[in-house]
C-alpha cells in the first residue's frame, strides 16, 4: 500500500496508489462510494496514521473496490474525482508539516564513514553508538519539489536514505518490537551545505536549510516492504548515479536505531527516522562534486519508489 498527501484546486487531500499508478482519492470515495461519511482521519497524513487499523481497513477497502472496477466504472469514478491520473494532481511530501523535526541518523554506513575519512584525511572511526541530529519542518518539500541552492552556500551536496515513519506511540521500546512501532517507509535527500556543516562544528544548521529535506513520494506501509534492510539505494544526479548501496550495510540497524531513540524520549505516530547513507556524496569525489541551480537530483529506494527534485538559484 502506498500512502500518498496531494493537492487538487489547491485543496490538500490523501489518498492510496491504485495498481495502475492513479490516485484514488480516500475521503471522496469513502464519501461518494462507500457510505463511510466524512471520517475525520482522511483529512490528513497525520490523522490518518494516528487512527491507526481503522484507517488502513478504510484504505484497503478502497483499494479493493476500484481494483475490482472495469474500464467503464473507473472513468465514472474519474469522473466524479475520487480517481486521478498523477497529472492531475500534484505530490506533496507524505505529512507536509511535521509536528516534530525529522530525526536523522549520522555516519550509519560503514563505506560512507570511510570515505569522509579519507577526504579529510582524519582516522576511520565507526560510531559506538547511533548519531541523532534532525532537520526542522520547514526543511520539508515533495516529490517534484526544488531545493534552492541558498547563497550561504557553494557546497550543496546529496544523500539518499531510506526514512522510517513512526505509527503507535512508545517509549523505551525494546529492539526486539521496534517493527510494532513502524507504520510505514518512505524516501529522503539529506542535502546537505557541506561548509555550514563543517563550520558549525554540529549538523543541525548544514542540514537544515528551507527545502533540506525532501521526502516522497509516498509513505509504503510497513506490510509492502518485506525487509527493510535488504533494500536497495540509489541517487541519480542529471541520470548519473551517484550512489548505490544497501540497507543491509547499515551500521545500526532499524531495531537498534528505535531502541537507542526512544530510550527516556517518546515516540510519536507521525514522527519520522531517517536512517543514514550510504557511500558516493559529493564531498569525498576526486575532485569534489557539488549541486548548482539547474541540476536533478533523484533518490531511489527498492521497494518504494522515486523521489525527484530539481535544485533551483536563491531568490
């Protein structure tokens, strides 16, 4: 199942990816089709991940009703506006204004450790523990959005991860439930202004800027994604691929990750985790590789799907 916030006649709306890549539009075929009123968890990502098993039996039955539709029902259900083609609306990110910044995982690939090393000529040193820092709501943007390449930086560099999205309420989770506590994935860019990272002496403010965090196209519920840590990561810039790693080199993995979070700090539905990357950032290419206004950027996770974004001059 993937999970999707979209605009349409700029009104904010979720819905559910049909098997043929349209949008079927949650609330409006609850409301039209079936005889489920307007329940408030469809008016947002939010809403509906903390309503928890009632909202995905709303989700799966719509999945199921148009999926047993013919050619003639489905262009009447188009017609009606619970069912849209991609290019008729337009992706936000999964939840567009997280209640909480998005929690990051830092240095959790062991080849990416090694190559920061070697470009700044320090000792390799793996983490003994997992590395938080987070980026604010306001870093936030979709699939198709732009990153601005801000005057504070010429360093602007990509990572592709795969992000956990939180679904019950907990804390102090022991590892061996950590999967209780996941809703669903989605995919992130950590963009990154290198010399604010390196300047700061923390990340929080390198990483941090408007349009730092894109993150889509839509969230895959757990039950889509049999293994997370099998999954494949891929980042394009201009088609180029940059990276191309694996989950399964995490250093901490997801269980470890949400057990050493959630230690004394409440986890949240709606609360997102996103867990590291793997080898080939710009930085530590000979000669180094840097974003400039006019450059694509695509983050691929196996299983989940495309994010793009293009990155775009300072105002």
């Amino acid at each position: 199942m993937r999970l999707v916030t979209f605009t349409r006649k700029n009104q904010q709306r979720i819905g559910v990816m049909g098997a043929q890549d349209e949008i079927i539009d949650l609330a409006e075929i609850n409301r039209r089709y079936l005889k489920g009123g307007n329940a408030p968890f469809l008016n947002s990502m939010q809403a509906f991940i903390e309503a928890g098993s009632k909202a995905l039996q709303v989700a799966r039955k719509a999945e199921k009703y148009v999926g047993a539709k013919n050619l003639t029902d489905r262009k009447k259900l188009s017609g009606a506006g619970a069912l849209l083609k991609l290019n008729q609306a337009k992706l936000m990110a999964p939840i567009p204004l997280p209640k909480k910044n998005v929690v990051m995982l830092g240095i959790n690939y062991r080849e990416h450790v090694e190559e920061g090393a070697k470009a700044r000529s320090l000792e390799i040193k793996y983490p003994d523990y997992p590395v938080f820092f987070s980026k604010p709501a306001t870093s936030v943007i979709g699939h198709l959005g732009k990153v601005i390449n801000h005057k504070i930086t010429d360093k602007l560099d990509w990572e592709v991860e795969l992000a956990v999205v939180i679904g019950k309420r907990g804390r102090d989770i022991p590892k061996e439930k950590a999967y209780d506590y996941v809703f669903g994935y989605t995919v992130c860019l950590d963009m990154t202004a290198r010399e604010l990272q390196r300047r700061h002496g923390q990340w929080f403010k390198g990483k941090s800027l408007d349009t730092f965090c894109p993150m889509g196209p839509w969230i895959v519920h757990k039950s889509a994604l049999k293994d997370p840590q099998q999954v494949r990561l891929i980042c394009r810039v201009n088609g180029e691929v940059m990276q191309d790693g694996n989950t399964r080199d995490m250093i901490f993995d997801i269980p470890t990750t949400i057990e050493s979070l959630s230690q004394g700090l409440t986890l949240e539905p709606g609360d997102m985790i996103s867990t590291g990357t793997p080898s080939g950032v710009g930085f530590a290419r000979v000669p180094p590789v840097f974003l400039k206004p006019g450059d694509k950027v695509e983050g691929e996770v196996e299983g989940i799907g495309v994010i793009e974004v293009d990155i775009t001059g300072h105002e």
